[in-house]
C-alpha cells in the first residue's frame, strides 16, 4: 500500500527559493518539481502561521475555526488572549484518515500543543507547544505521553531553539540552533515513519520561517534550505511513498514599515494612557537592551525564570509596547478601535449599533487612502470580515482585515514617533502565495495546476488516499490522482466547547521572535 508523507514549510513560496532552483543549489526540489505536479497555495488572510496551518488540516475557512491570528482581541470583556490548539473547532486530516482505517503521525505542526490521541502519534511543535525541564504532566507535547521521554533521551529533543534569534544581529548560535531542530525534525519524522510504519506523516519546519523573517535571502535561510533539500530527497527516495511539498504562506522583503496603531491614535480612534513603559523607555530601558546583555553573559534562563512575568512584561521594546501592554494602556472609554499585528482591526463599538457601519466605513476608507511616503499604497484593500469569512465563529472575527501590498509590514506597536519608518525587527514579511507540489505512485498528473487555496490541500490528500471528503470542507480536491470521490458527513469536532487561555509564555516567545511587532 502507498503512504503519504507531507512537508510543511512555514513562510515557503517560489519567489523566495527561486533563484536557488535556477542555480540548481535545491536538486531533490527540482526533481520533485518535474515528476510531478506543482502550485501556487494561497493561504487565508490575514496570512500567518494561525490560523492556516489549521486552514490546512481542516480544508476550511478561519470562520468555520473561531481563530483569526495568534492572538484574540477581545474588545469586549477588555482581554488579551492567545489560542490553543482546542480552540479551533474542527476535526482535522488525521481524523479523517484514522476514521477510514489508516495510521497516522504528525510532527511539529503549530496549534497542536496541547496533543491529543490519534491513531498514530503526534509531537507538538513551536510556536505554542510547552517544554518545561522538569517532568511536569500538563507540559507534555506528545501522544503517547511516553513518546515525549524517548525524544529526549535518545535524539535530545527540543520544540524551541536555544539560545532564541530575537533580531539579525543574531547570525552565530541563534541561527545555528535552528538549523539544529530542522535537522532533528525531519530526522525524527522519518525514523518514525519507518519504525511506526503509519500510513500517513505530516511534519512541520516553523523556525525556519523565523529566519526568512529576519534574514530574507540571506545565508542563515539559503542554508536552511540545503538541509531542507537533503531530508526531501531522503523522502523521495522511499519505495510506495507520496511525498507532498506545501506550506502555509509565503513571504516577501519589506520595503516599509507603518504603524498602524499610531494612525488610529492620530485619527482619533484610539486613545492610551501613560504608563510605566513609557518611563522605562525614556531611560533606555528597552527588552533588546536587555536581551543583549542577557545573551552575553549567559543570563537569558536565569533572568526568564527569576524575573516575574508581570515585571518582564513592563520591558518596553524599541519600538514601544504592543501586544497585551498596549491592550492594558487603552482609554476604552476614548477608543473605538484597536489594531494588531498585519492589520487585524477590531471596533468597540457593537456591531448592531447604528454607529458600527459609519466608524467601519471610515477607518476602512482611511487605511485604503493612506500611503507610503513614497506614494505606494499601504493595503490593497481593508476588508470586512463578511467578504473573507463564513461560518459558525463571526462573532470572534476582526471587523476589518487588511490585504497588505506586498513589501509593507504593519505593526501593532505604539511609541514611536509617526506612522511610517523604513525598517524594523524584520526584514521579510508575509504574503498569502505559498507552495504546493506533490509526486509518487499515486499522483497521476504533471505540470503546473496554477493557483489554489491552502483548504484545497485536505481534501486532495483524502482523495489520493482514496477517502471521502466531508461535506463541511471548504476546499477542492486538486486533480492530481485517479478516481471518484465521495462525499461523507462531518465528524464532529474532538475538543468540544472551549474558550482560549492567556499563555504568558507563548506571548513572551511570539514577542521575541518579532511575531508580534
């Protein structure tokens, strides 16, 4: 019997590994290109690690999941949330597949943590999955539990890379230990798969995003991708074997910054108070500072585990504060609107009041007018959430979503000076084309399919495999195999009714990694 194995690269899209194609620096890529079928992967926006990993698995729209982004706004009740993986409200590929009698293992895909049973085997992975040196019941990533301990002990096994990359100015240790977990991943992933003998393997490289993130084309991510080149021709070497190649976005340089924050302060929809950050700030006193010195002196543990979360939090970055600090700061009685990260806006104001359409309709034509100081428009378009979504969770989306220009980064940052500043932490940004290819016994096409959608890739695994595909699926199965397909009822979703919980460590990790800047 033919299994299938599929390749998750965070951030992957042609235009970044292109011109290593066209040098023949990545050959199991080209050949995986040329025997097989190949495509554009356009993920939801906004076009982040969450929701489309889970945009994946489930072959459905965020609206359908009840998660938007990393983070929630909760405008509401006033709080600051991060989401775990029983939030998105869905039965997944893997569930699927074990339905119809298959084994299956997944390793390091964000918005696993905490795992759950499947018929196989799943190890969480970053950004959200927990590790705690000590042997701690609620920390565990794996199932089976006694999974996690083999990890450990026989490949020394870690979900996050140590020290962590929080700017490039980091190009030794920091990048050389994420260069490690890649080649631990796929390391793991295939030992598994041959010794557990699943029928299906999902494995995941997050980290690796980071450093396109922080580095574009340079050589930290050039080398990422000869390490990833090596394990996929390892997988294509394997008899009966269908090796998938996709990811869940793809990114672009930055060419500009705008914080957009600071453009709803200056237009008079929201409004701060002072704070202890902006003292702190003042002085010099920043988290960069302080992670430089950490870093050089062997302090980063010691510090995150003897300085209390609350004061950590206080540390302003360069920029300012963002993230929970800027949700703590707001005037509520002064704001009607608050922003995050790559243009998530959310209004205070009910969506029932007569005023909710005419602040919407502003802020909306506001931000599609604004500009860069050099005239390029900021978004291509500031949508509502109606023209991105359908589903059972409205409630929880954002009320406008910006589709950003490519090259603009928008951060929820606030104070700095101004809306718009040349660079910041990052020097790539995200962008919904991503990648998909797919070769093997069963993949009975060739060429280019052109353009699909990240909720494609599901149902076309479920149909190489010769499963049904649920009726609630937003995706296509793509056509790159033999066969009819059925179609068969939803399985209900296995984490029932829960609500997000506040994770000041994921927060701590995200803000480090320039994910929420």
């Amino acid at each position: 019997m033919t299994r299938t194995v599929v390749i998750g690269l965070d951030g992957a899209n042609w235009d970044l590994i292109g011109p290593w194609l066209e040098q023949g620096d990545l050959p199991n890529v080209k050949t995986l290109l040329e025997s097989g079928v190949h495509g554009e992967s356009h993920s939801y926006i906004p076009p982040v690690t969450v929701p489309n990993w889970k945009c994946y698995s489930t072959g459905k729209n965020p609206g359908k999941l009840g998660v938007y982004r990393f983070d929630h706004l909760d405008v509401k009740e006033h709080e600051y949330v991060f989401h775990h993986s029983y939030d998105f409200d869905s039965a997944e590929l893997w569930d699927y597949l074990n339905d119809e009698g298959y084994t299956t293992g997944v390793v390091n895909m964000p918005t696993t943590y905490p795992p759950r049973e499947i018929d196989g085997f799943m190890i969480c992975g970053g950004p959200d999955a927990r590790q705690s040196e000590y042997r701690m019941l609620e920390d565990t990533y794996t199932h089976p539990e006694s999974l996690q301990e083999t990890l450990e002990e026989e490949y020394d096994y870690d979900i996050h890379p140590k020290p962590l990359i929080s700017s490039n100015d980091e190009r030794g240790e920091e990048v050389d230990a994420i260069h490690r977990l890649i080649n631990l991943r796929f390391q793991v992933a295939y030992d598994l798969l041959e010794e557990k003998e699943v029928d299906f393997l999902h494995v995941t490289s997050f980290y690796s995003n980071t450093l396109q993130h922080f580095f574009w084309q340079e050589d930290p991510v050039y080398e990422a991708w000869q390490i990833f080149d090596e394990h996929i021709g390892r997988f294509l070497e394997l008899e009966d074997t269908n090796v998938v190649m996709m990811s869940d976005h793809g990114c672009v340089d930055i060419d500009n910054l705008v914080y957009i924050n600071n453009w709803l302060i200056e237009n008079g929809y929201l409004a701060l108070q002072t704070s202890v950050d902006d003292v702190l700030r003042n002085t010099g006193l920043t988290k960069e500072r302080v992670l430089r010195i950490a870093k050089t002196f062997g302090l980063t543990d010691f510090l995150a585990k003897a300085v209390p979360d609350r004061i950590q939090t206080l540390v302003p970055w360069e920029e300012g504060v963002r993230g929970q600090r800027t949700f703590e700061k707001i005037d509520w009685d002064e704001t009607v609107a608050v922003a995050n990260t790559q243009g998530l806006v959310y209004l205070t104001v009910d969506r029932d009041d007569p005023q909710y359409d005419e602040f919407r309709a502003e802020i909306k034509g506001g931000l599609e007018g604004l500009k860069t100081p050099e005239g390029i428009p900021v978004v291509e378009q500031m949508h509502t959430y109606e023209e991105l979504y359908d589903g059972d969770h409205l409630n929880k989306a954002p009320d406008l979503v910006a589709h950003q220009t490519d090259g603009i980064h928008m951060s929820e940052a606030t104070g700095v000076d101004g809306i718009h500043h040349d660079t910041g932490r990052w020097e790539a940004e995200n962008i919904p084309p991503g990648i998909f290819a797919a070769t093997g016994p069963d993949i009975t096409e060739t060429g280019d399919l052109g353009q699909m959608k990240i909720s494609d890739i599901a149902p076309t695994i479920l149909g190489l495999m010769d499963c049904a595909v649920p009726t609630d699926m937003d995706g296509e199965p793509q056509p790159i195999f033999d066969g009819t397909l059925e179609e068969r009822s939803p399985i209900p979703s296995p984490h029932g009714d829960t609500e997000a919980q506040e994770d000041d460590e994921v927060r701590e990790r995200l803000e480090d990694l320039g994910y929420l800047n």
